[in-house]
C-alpha cells in the first residue's frame, strides 16, 4: 500500500456549515459540489466530510439512523455520487466520517434491540440490569452531561451511551454487529470515497467489568480509563483492516481523545496494520479547568511546544501524525492560539498556519480555516445549537457551579459552535452561505472576512495556505525531514529545524504582540531570502542575533 496521504493535505467540511443552494438554511452537498473549484484552488487534496448519513440531527449527524442513505437536509444520493465524480475531475478525494462506536437511537438497530430482550439485535447494543439499589450499572457521567446510562421501563435494563442518550453505544463485542459495520464500510468504499475519519473510535471496546470511575466536579464517575483504549480496541481494528482497508488505497484517521504518543505507535505503526494515523486531544485540552473546557484557564507556549515536540519526535519513523488546530468541535484557530484583534488576526492566522503546516504529519485545514474565521460572541445562550453547550449551561448554571456571565464567556472562548457558524463566501446576506434564514446565525463579521475578499487580495491569508500546500508539494523535506525544537524553553517563541539529506529547514514563529530578539544555534545561518513569510521586516541584527515582529512567521530552507 502506498502512503499517498503523507503529502496530501486534508480540507474538513462540516456539511450544515458549508454551503446552502435550497434556501432552507442548511448547507447541503450541492453546495459543496459548486465549491470544488473554490477548493481547487486551494490547492487541497482530500475533503473530511463530516456526517451526511440519515440522522435526526440531535448531535448534527453524529447520530446516525440510517448509514446507507443521505440526511434529507443534505440532499439525495445522486447529488453524493455528482459530488464524487466533480471531486474526481479535480483530483480531490472524499474521507467520510465513520461514527460506529454509536448510532441514533432511531436506527432500525436500536428500535429492534429496544423492543425486547430476546430480539435477534438485542446485544448489538450493551444493556444492563440495575444495581441491587436500583441506580445505574456504572456511576459514569457522558460527554453532554448526566448519566451514560438509559432506563429502558419495558425491558427494565438500563442502555449505555457515552454521549447523548439519543447516541445508544455499539456493542463491538458482538460479532455480527462488526460484520455489519465492515459490509457498510465496504459499501462506501466500493463508491468510490477514499478512507475514513473515525469518530472516537478508541471508545469501541469497553472493561467488561464496567466498574465505577472516579467522582468528579460534575457529580458523576469518570468512566474514561474504563472505555477509551480498551482491552481489544486493536483486535478490532486490526480486524476492520483485513476485512475492509487492506482492499483498498485508503487514508483513515482516528478521532482519539485521551489517546498518548504510545499508544499512538500502537495504532498507527507501519507494521501494526491498523490505521494511518490519529487525531489526538492534547494541544486543544491545554487550560481546561476542573469543569473541562467551560472552565478555561490560560496556557504557556512551552506546554503547547512540549506537547508538539513529543508527538513530533514519538512518531518519528514509527507512526504518522495528523496536524490539527481546529475542527468542528473545536473553537476557531485564531482565536484559540492566535490575536483575534483585527490588528494582528489575519498576521496570527498567517503564523499559525506557518507553524503547522511545516510539521512533519498531514495537515487538516477546517472549513473558514483560510478565511481567517474567528470565534463569535452570541449574547444570548438562544443563539446557540450545540446540545453540549446548552445541556452544559442547564447544568451548570442549575448547580451554580457558573454565572451565566462566566458560562457565556466560557461558550465564546471554548463553545463548539465557533466553529459551526455558516462559512462566509460573500459580503451578501448572510454572508453568501444561504438565501433563507440560516439554521444558526451567522458571524456578524462576514462583512470583512469572507471569500469573495480574500479572494480578491494577493497577500490574504487564502493565498497564504495556498502557498504552504504547494510548498509541500515541492519540498520533501517538510514531508520526510527529521524534527528538532529550537529554543525549547523560549515563552513567546516556537522554533523549530528539519533536517532532510542534505537540506535544513529552519521555521520560526512569534506567538506574540511583542517584538521579541533571540538567537538562534552558531550552526544555523539564516543568509537566505525566507521561502515564506508573513511579515518580510528582514530579521537579523547581528552574526547570531535576530528578532521577530509581532507574529511573524519565517521560513528558510539551507541548502
Ligand atoms: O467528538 C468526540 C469528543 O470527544 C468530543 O465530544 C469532544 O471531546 C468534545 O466535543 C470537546 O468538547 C466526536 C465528534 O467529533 C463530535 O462532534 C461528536 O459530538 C462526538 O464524537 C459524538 O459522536
């Protein structure tokens, strides 16, 4: 198998957000389709489409009823196969979103293993009896609140669901139920779509024993040791392998929060046969509080570049690593690890993207990505639709844990719906995304960041990621070169060196306001022009002395 994906560049769509051409305020696939050319020029290898499967929408089509048919919302089959094929025109290919560690509860499934205990798809599911007091099996609290436990009165069991109580959990174990995900798999593939992103799918095997977690702020176990990592998550994927990916060129990448470099090497390793490589939680969980990430606190530079370093280093001719600063779940690059202020926002994007993109591993690039795409401030919890966001505000605020003050603060800075607000194509009513009334408001900010802007300016951070996915394309060194951290310790500074045959990369970026002077190691001579940059105020002062503007971003290759 070839290891096309390790100069390919991943371009994530999230479906609802995207593009709307029915005017009912949902983004829909004809929309992504009238945009290939958009991303065409982006210069994008491969399109992460979020879930366009059947689904009631309660966790926007992370809760699948139906895997072999489109979300009406989203439009038919036949526009799927139309996107393929326009896809197909441009080279580009389709990663589809594989949520299996669950289903909606308004699968055909879940409705059969529901209705009775004897029910042929009874265990395609995981049921328990109470507790001899009459409480859940475990004491653990899900992902959007409360218990991961159902009761079910008719059968008078209990059913597990780590997210939302409308997400009934897989039971891997069953064998049937396995067949049945790598037929469906197969079904997709044998369309023509190229892998797979894989929700959490280090949740898919538990401890059979289901003991309780540790109590925590929210008043329930943390279940994670017991569910994420589990005791036959690599029989099973490597079992997904032989059965379904070996049959195909795929990429696949799996979603794996509380997933470490180590076990990293075991998911991704070159002869481990199970995936390409993992999305891991380590970078975006920095400064999160004891109520997680409605309780965001600040972080240091050295903490995010300790963490990069080791990933960077632990995969290193092992595994593969995937390039991440925001997705659908996540707030918006910029303003997470970046300056939002219209000062420096386009000039931070510019650095970040510098920052990630000349890493070993395959960048992904979420939709708004190359607009430069800010956080938006709702004023009131009414505007929001994420069902994590709003059960947490019930939550929190019911348990006075928060005020609505910090609770609405702690939604602008950390809220997944940052990152779900409509794309902004124009400068048009609502910013070009649709003609009706869109299913979430739309940032106010389209008026001076949209596409039709950025489109139109030579130096805009559009041309910017442009430039540094052909850089790629023409440098192996940023795809095979070795990586070292510069000036480890440094708080404003990430630097970092890439060394390949005979080549060095030399990359350096000011997470900072301030103009910062430094110097770099007597072996590095920066004489060259930079091979990219944000900023071209030239940098260096004396023989070994140099400094960096306000988020400035260099690049240099020596020869
Ligand atoms: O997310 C998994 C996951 O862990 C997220 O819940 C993440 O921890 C949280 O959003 C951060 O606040 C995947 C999907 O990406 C997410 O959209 C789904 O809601 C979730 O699984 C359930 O399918």
């Amino acid at each position: 198998m070839t290891q096309w994906w390790k100069d390919a560049v991943v371009y994530q769509i999230y479906p609802r957000s995207f593009n709307d051409t029915t005017g009912n305020g949902i983004g829909d696939i004809k929309g992504i389709t009238e945009k290939l050319p958009y991303l065409n020029r982006l210069g994008i290898d491969v399109i992460w489409l979020s879930p366009v499967y059947q689904s009631p929408n309660d966790d926007n089509g992370y809760d699948i009823s139906d895997y072999h048919a489109i979300m009406d919302d989203f439009g038919t089959m036949d526009d799927f196969h139309e996107m393929l094929n326009v896809a197909d025109q441009f080279n580009i290919k389709i990663m589809m979103d594989l949520v299996v560690n669950h289903t909606s509860d308004e699968h055909k499934w879940f409705i059969e293993s529901k209705s009775s205990k004897n029910n042929p798809y009874r265990d395609y599911y995981i049921w328990k009896d109470p507790k001899p007091n009459g409480e859940p099996p475990t004491n653990w609290g899900a992902h959007f609140g409360g218990s991961t436990w159902e009761y079910d009165e008719q059968t008078e069991q209990y059913y597990l669901h780590l997210f939302s109580k409308k997400q009934p959990d897989l039971n891997w174990e069953n064998e049937s139920l396995r067949r049945d995900i790598y037929d469906m798999m197969l079904f997709w593939l044998d369309k023509g779509v190229a892998g797979f992103r894989m929700d959490v799918i280090n949740m898919i095997s538990k401890d059979p024993e289901y003991p309780d977690g540790e109590l925590q702020a929210t008043g329930f176990g943390d279940g994670a040791p017991f569910y994420l990592n589990g005791p036959k998550v690599h029989d099973y994927l490597q079992e997904m392998n032989r059965e379904v990916l070996s049959k195909h060129e795929t990429i696949t990448v799996g979603e794996m929060p509380g997933a470490n470099v180590e076990q990293a090497k075991l998911y991704t390793g070159k002869d481990r046969d199970e995936l390409d490589m993992v999305f891991h939680f380590e970078h975006v969980g920095l400064g999160e509080g004891e109520l997680g990430k409605f309780s965001p606190e600040e972080w240091r530079l050295t903490e995010l570049k300790e963490i990069f370093s080791s990933w960077q280093k632990g995969l290193d001719q092992v595994g593969w690593n995937s390039l991440y600063w925001s997705n659908h779940d996540q707030p918006r690059a910029i303003s997470r690890f970046g300056d939002e202020r219209e000062r420096y926002r386009v000039k931070s994007g510019k650095m970040l993207a510098t920052c990630l993109h000349m890493l070993k591993g395959t960048p992904y690039i979420f939709q708004g990505e190359e607009l430069g795409m800010t956080n938006v401030r709702f004023d009131s919890i009414q505007d929001y639709r994420d069902l994590e966001t709003l059960n947490a505000y019930d939550d929190l605020l019911s348990r006075k844990l928060l005020t609505e003050n910090e609770m609405m603060e702690a939604i602008y800075q950390r809220g997944r719906d940052n990152a779900r607000t409509p794309m902004h194509w124009s400068n048009d009513k609502n910013g070009g995304f649709t003609e009706g009334t869109p299913w979430i408001p739309v940032n106010p900010n389209y008026t001076t960041i949209n596409a039709d802007l950025v489109l139109d300016q030579p130096d805009s951070i559009f041309y910017y990621y442009q430039k540094l996915i052909q850089l790629r394309k023409e440098h192996e060194i940023i795809v095979e070169g070795t990586y070292e951290d510069l000036l480890k310790d440094h708080e404003s500074l990430f630097c970092y060196k890439r060394v390949y045959k005979e080549q060095e990369l030399v990359v350096l970026c000011n997470f900072t306001d301030n103009r910062v002077e430094f110097e770099l190691p007597e072996s590095i001579e920066l004489t060259e022009e930079p091979l990219i940059t944000n900023d071209s105020t030239p940098i260096i002062q004396s023989d070994q002395t140099y400094q960096l503007e306000p988020y400035q971003a260099s690049v240099y290759l020596i020869q």
